[in-house]
C-alpha cells in the first residue's frame, strides 16, 4: 500500500517541483531584465529597493525560524548577529587607498587590505568584485557563528523567556562594544563604515558586455542559503531539531544530545543571520551599529509571526508582504490625498505618519484573524496544488457519474 502512494505521489512531486525550478528560473530573468533592460519608472523605483530589503529579511526571518520554529528556542539575539555579519563585511570589503578617508579618527584603522581589490587584481574587476564579496560574505556569517558559540555555550542552557532575556542583552552588549573607540581600529568606533563592495559593485562581464546583478545578486544569495536551511530541516538534524521542539524529556530518552543540538541550531542559524547582515550592509552602502537596535529583532519575529512559526514559506511571504506594505504599497497615505485620472483629491487626514497608523491596523487584523500566521506550520507546495486539483476533478467527475447513473 505504502508502496503505491509513493508510485502516485512520484509524479506529482516531480511536476510540482518542476514548476518550482521554472517559476525560479522565470523570476531570475525577470530581475536580471529589471537590471539591465527595463527602463527606470516610477514602479521599477520602488520595486527593485523593495525585493532587495525583502530578499534579506526573508533570509533572516528564515535563519530566526531554524531556532524558534523548529528548534523551539525563543531566541532574540538576531539583530546582533546581523550587526556582527554586517561589519565584518564591510571592514573585508573596505579598499586599501579609502582606509583613511573612513578611519580618519583611528589612523587608517587595523586591517588595511580589502578582499575584493586582491581578487580584481587577479581575477579582473568584475570577477573580483562578484567572488570577493561572497568570500567576505561567508566571512560575515563565520564570525557571527563564532561568536554564537562563544555565547550558546552559557545561554543555551537556559530556558524560555531566560533564553530571550539573555540572547536580547546580548545583542545590546555587542551594539555598545561595537561603537566603543577603544575597538575604533576595527570598528571605527561611532563612526559609519563606508566606501566598502555594495550591489551595484556586482556586475558580469560576457564577450565585451558588461551586465549589472545589482538585484539578482542578493536574492541568489538569499535562495542558495534558504535552500540549504531546507535541506538540513528535512534532514536527520532536523528531525531531532523538530523532536527537542515538541518535547526535550523524550527527546533526549531517544538519544538526542539536547545541548549539542541547540548548539548547532544556533550557530547555523547565527551563521545565516550573519550572512543576512552583510547583505544589508550591502544594500545600505554604510555601516553603523545604532541602526541594530532591538526593535529590528522585533520586527523579524513580527515577519516570523505573521508568515507562520515554523513555516520557511510562509516567512518568505510575509517579508516581502511586510516591506512593501510599509515602504511601498501605503505611501500614498503620506502623501495628503489621492491621485485619480491625474486629479488630485486632498483629504485631510492623510499626512506624514498616517501610513504606519494603517500599517500597525493591518498588523493588528492579520494576527488576530491568522493566529498562526498566514501560513500556520505548512509549505507551500505545488506538488499539494496538483494533488488537490485532481482530488477535485476526481470529485466531480464522480458526482457527475452518479449523476447519470441515478438518471438512467
């Protein structure tokens, strides 16, 4: 029996993951396109800003979701990793000949070499610059992993709002030492980090042509890294990550390493958050840890929410739902009326601030109406649309043949 669901569910799994792979496909045409042949408007403007911070986030979101939808560890430490991955990546990424310029306070500061410039004189500008930045990248993530092991290894045994607390201080810790002047070598201090590899560094050279990846770029990052956290949820580590969530006393009488396994989740997911750090880093063109403050980890776990704990797809939505409802889709609430036809309407309560009244009121009604988010614990699957469509034709082809049957 088991056998015959398997041979049924065979190609319905490969037709949905088909039109997965050239939906994909599709949508990275269709930004590389948004980069290099569609011309600038007032759509694309706003458009492009809003699928860069929402690729990020969503990455983020998900690395957040490895630890408190799957693991089951209220963690709150995200923004911090994410300050650590960001400056890491811009101090890697700085050129050697701007290190006075940015570290003017600080004699030209302590790392006086830039990753990207030692592979352009290698590889070419292009290859250097394109190469360079996923090293620092992965540099970004590996230093935010390592100092998520240094701190797991006291916080990870505790529990609850304890873990919160403590990973939440931890983040405001490393915000403080990271403006702190005695580090100003490294870290410049206050001061903003600047001058160093952004997205519109990031371009390929093909024949004699040269495309820009300004948009592709960081949503590939961001697809490569949330794959890989599906792969390793719907592995074996996953599945112990999923058990110590729903109970740690049977969990462990199976034979699973409590600590060893949190750890690894919170590293993996410090990892990513790092990664997400440097591609906002990126995406700003400057560094400064003010901006890490704990409200950005509130408004993770706000996407988290509303995307649905314990749902990869559901926080892929909700980012990008979230950042384009707050920086794009309600501007017009700003901006004193609305435009109809090219007739201006004014309307007195629209002014500057209304938007983020309308934002908070919509927030507000998803979660109280979606009390487990848009997507709950499930995946959106193309595989369950194509199953669910023949059960439907199935359904009223026999109604329809009871039909004729009762008729005759």
């Amino acid at each position: 029996m088991g056998k015959q669901l398997k041979k049924k569910r065979a190609p319905e799994e490969k037709a949905g993951a088909l039109i997965a792979v050239v939906l994909l496909v599709v949508f990275y045409v269709f930004l590389f396109l948004l980069d290099n042949a569609i011309p600038t408007n007032s759509v694309t403007v706003m458009l492009i800003p809003v699928l860069k911070k929402s690729a990020i986030f969503a990455l983020v979101c998900v690395s957040m979701n490895l630890l408190n939808g799957f693991t089951g560890l209220f963690s709150l430490g995200q923004a911090g990793f994410m300050l650590i991955g960001a400056y890491s990546f811009a101090i890697f990424s700085i050129p050697a000949d701007q290190h006075e310029a940015v570290y003017q306070y600080f004699n030209g500061g302590a790392i006086r070499f830039s990753i990207p410039e030692i592979l352009s004189g290698v590889l070419g500008e292009n290859a250097g610059a394109f190469w360079g930045s996923i090293i620092c990248i992965i540099i970004a993530g590996l230093v935010a992993a390592v100092f998520a092991a240094l701190v797991g290894i006291p916080v990870l045994r505790l529990k609850s709002d304890y873990l919160a607390i403590a990973t939440l201080g931890f983040a405001e810790i490393i915000r403080a030492v990271f403006q702190w002047d005695g580090l100003g070598v490294v870290t410049n201090g206050s001061n903003l980090l600047r001058k160093y590899t952004n997205f519109h560094d990031i371009k390929i050279q093909i024949g004699g042509t040269i495309f820009q990846l300004d948009t592709l770029f960081p949503v590939l990052i961001a697809t490569v890294c949330i794959l890989i956290i599906v792969l390793l949820v719907n592995s074996s580590y996953g599945r112990a990550f999923k058990a110590i969530r729903d109970d740690e006393v049977a969990a462990e009488a199976m034979g699973i390493n409590l600590f060893r396994h949190k750890m690894l989740s919170f590293v993996i997911s410090s990892f990513f958050a790092g990664v997400g750090g440097a591609l906002l880093a990126m995406f700003q063109t400057t560094v400064q840890a003010a901006p890490f403050r704990t409200s950005m980890t509130y408004e993770i776990l706000l996407m988290v929410v509303i995307g649905g704990i314990g749902s990869i797809s559901g926080s892929c939505i909700a980012s990008f739902l979230y950042i384009a409802a707050s920086e794009w889709w309600l501007r017009f609430l700003d901006s004193g009326g609305i435009t109809v036809m090219r007739t201006h309407f004014d309307i007195p309560f629209f002014r500057d601030g209304f938007r983020k009244v309308v934002f908070s009121v919509v927030i507000m009604i998803i979660v109280l109406f979606f009390s487990r988010g848009i997507m709950g614990d499930k995946e959106l699957s193309f595989a369950g649309m194509i199953r669910k469509i023949r059960r439907r034709k199935e359904a009223k082809g026999a109604a329809s043949a009871g039909k004729e049957g009762e008729a005759q």
